[in-house]
C-alpha cells in the first residue's frame, strides 16, 4: 500500500510540536536598563541573571501561548544615556515593559519617556520617594521600601542601639539624585538622635562611576577624631574602595550601608581587611528555606540555571519576574499582551491585593516582617557573620565592645 507523504508530514508536525512544548510560542518582550559593564556591571549582570531565571520558570510551567523574554541595553549606570535605549526599545524591540531598570538617576530620567509612551516599569531598583509622584502612580509598581524606610532602620540600631552620636558620624555620598534622597531620609531618621541638620554630619562626596577615593580617605584623616560609623550611601565598588583604604591606614569604623551597595558583591572585597558592615535587604536571608520564595528559587536556580551564584540581585531580579508572572496569570489573557494590556493587568493585579492599608499585598509572600527590610552584619575582623529581620543583642555586645 502506498503512503501518503502529507499525511506523516502532519504526523511529524505533530510529534514535534508535542516533543518541543513551546519553542515556537509567540515571544512577548521586556527591556531592562542598566549597568551591565564597567565598575557596577556585576550589579546589573546579577539582576538580568535574576530576571531571565524567573522567565525561565514560567516558559517551562506556563500552558500559555507565549514566552517572556528579557532585551537589556547597557546604560553604564549613566542617566543621559538611558532615554535614547529605552525610546529604542519601545520604538524598535516592541516592549511591552520595562523591569528592574537599575538606578535613581537613571529611572528618573527616564520618566518623560514612560510617561508620553504609556510604558509600565515594574521593580525598579530604586527606593526613591521621587517616583511616588501621583502622575507616576499609575506606571510605576514597585513594593520596595523606599531609602526612609532603610534609613530608620540602620539609624535604629547606629544611633539607638549602639550610642553612636550624629557628631560621630559621616556619610559617603554619591553626588547625584540617589544621593541627595537618601541624604534626606537619612536626616530626617538622625534628628531624634539629636541631629539639627545635614551639614552637622560629616559629609564625603565622590562623583557617580568616578570616585576620587583618596580625596575621601584624606577628607577622613583630617579630622580632630575619625569616625565611629560611616553611612554608605554608594555603589558597592565605591564604597569596598574608601573601606579598603581606610583599613590601610589604620581605620575601621562601623560602616552603615543601603540595600543598593550590593552586600555580598561588597563584602567580598573585603575578606582580607577588619571591616565591620551593617547592611539592609529587602527579603529574607537566602538560607531560610523556611520562606517558600526563597525555596522556589532555590530549586529554580539549580535546575534551571546551576552555574549562576544565588544572591540578594539576583533574587530582586527573579522576583520581579515572579511579580510579572502573578500579574499575567491573573489577567488570564490567552493571547500575547499588548503594552496596554499588560498595563491594564498590572493596574488590576495591584487592585485586587490591595490591603486596609491601601498597600499592595502581592500574592508572592516573602516572610512575617511587616517593613519588609532585613539585616545583615559582617564582622571581618573576626569572620563572623549574622542575616535576620533584627540584630541580635550578642552582635550589638561585640559591636560596642570593639
């Protein structure tokens, strides 16, 4: 009996389309901007990797009929290059969002862009109180907390818990809008502990991607007394610069850094030196298992993606895929989004989480911590390393003991 050829064509066709799974599903686009080179380009490699494994895991559990896909343009962490990528992702990638665009400077000048093309932001990496504009409300969707937050918290225990006066205190500037509205927070945190105004700290200025760490470790030798805690208000590859040559000449006060510095790229650099680091993080400690989140991505690193390293950006990262995920499941759209429709299944994601509070509550639970910041103390003198939702009262003991 002869065979018809079309027939096992369609046969074939069919059995490859059920081997493949989706390989031929519609692709659905998102831009990322950031720095992906140069001093903070492990920063924005870290956040990419992060984003990419949380895609990776709804193209292999979503039965919908598109994949996500990440396209990131390399800002060198400089805000005057940003518009013109992100016009380009708009105008010749088809983004339909952008997602965990690195940087104060950099988002902010990106807003009349996001704005003239309807263009959602999802997790920004930025605590700014500029982007809670009401204009922006409805573009931007981000659940971090913001630098005022963090700043409490690291004041609490600086100031509150250890006794660290203000006049005691200095702080390591980046020189643009990043630091200008951390400074502020950071004020305004200080003023119970006694502190009347900005210019009573000590402040140490160095320009953004181009640190003048001499003239900082200068500005810091030539005080009467040095410092018992510095606030790094800074990229991690500023800040692990001042840290390491302020050890060199003797120097180690408590330094105080933002969830922004990066602390496990930063206390990396600095294994060899007596620093002292307090840090802020935005979710739980990476071991606690106990946080179904972390599990998840825990196994979504070692099955989907082995080689890469799991850390504090690159889990921002694949949380703010996961939050894209939530949103796109919810919307139960059975056709690739438009940028409209993906705008609109942002705004009723965010509508219906809404608490009493009038805060979103996303479906993704992290952890029982209502500020949703976390801490965690490097103690490099003695190797000794502690990450919780508090200090305990042994780490404050040893801090005030030194």
């Amino acid at each position: 009996m002869r065979r018809n050829p079309s027939i096992w064509r369609k046969v074939a066709l069919a059995v490859a389309s059920v081997l493949l799974g989706n390989v031929s599903a519609e692709q659905v686009y998102f831009g990322f901007t950031g720095p992906l080179s140069g001093a903070s380009g492990q920063f924005g490699q870290q956040l990419t990797s992060g984003i990419r494994l949380g895609f990776s895991r709804f193209n292999a559990q979503s039965d919908l009929p598109y994949q996500l896909s990440l396209i990131a343009r390399d800002d060198g962490y400089e805000p005057d290059k940003t518009p013109d990528l992100v016009k380009h992702l708009v105008e010749e990638n088809r983004v339909i969002g952008l997602v965990g665009s690195v940087g104060t400077p950099t988002t902010i000048s990106t807003l009349p862009i996001l704005k003239h093309y309807q263009l959602p932001l999802v997790s920004p990496i930025t605590g700014s109180s500029l982007l809670k504009q009401d204009d922006l409300q409805s573009l931007i969707f981000t659940h971090r907390p913001n630098y005022h937050d963090e700043a409490q918290q690291l004041v609490k225990y600086v100031a509150g818990n250890l006794a660290i006066s203000p006049k005691d205190m200095a702080v390591y500037i980046q020189k643009d809008s990043y630091g200008e509205v951390t400074l502020r927070s950071l004020t305004d945190a200080l003023k119970p502990y006694g502190l009347n105004h900005a210019n009573d700290l000590l402040q140490i200025h160095y320009v953004r991607n181009h640190p003048h760490t001499e003239q900082a470790v200068a500005q810091v030798l030539s005080q009467p007394n040095p410092p018992k805690a510095i606030f790094l208000i800074s990229t991690f590859p500023a800040a692990s610069e001042l840290i390491r040559m302020l050890d060199k000449v003797g120097i180690s006060p408590l330094f105080a850094a933002f969830s922004f510095v990066s602390h496990e790229t930063l206390n990396e650099q600095l294994k060899h030196t007596k620093a002292r680091v307090l840090s802020t993080q935005l979710h739980p400690c990476l071991d606690d298992t106990s946080s179904p989140i972390i599990k998840e991505f825990l196994d979504d690193l070692k099955s989907l993606s082995p080689s890469t390293r799991a850390t504090s950006v690159v889990f921002e990262g694949y949380m703010a895929a996961r939050y894209i995920e939530q949103a796109l499941i919810a919307s139960k759209l059975t056709s690739p989004p438009t940028r409209q429709e993906f705008h609109q299944a942002l705004i009723d994601y965010e509508r219906s989480h809404k608490t009493d509070q009038n805060r979103t509550k996303p479906k993704i639970e992290m952890g029982q911590n209502k500020n949703g910041i976390w801490l965690e103390w490097h103690n490099h003198r003695t190797d000794k390393f502690y990450c919780g939702d508090s200090l305990p009262e042994a780490s404050i003991i040893e801090v005030v003991n030194e």
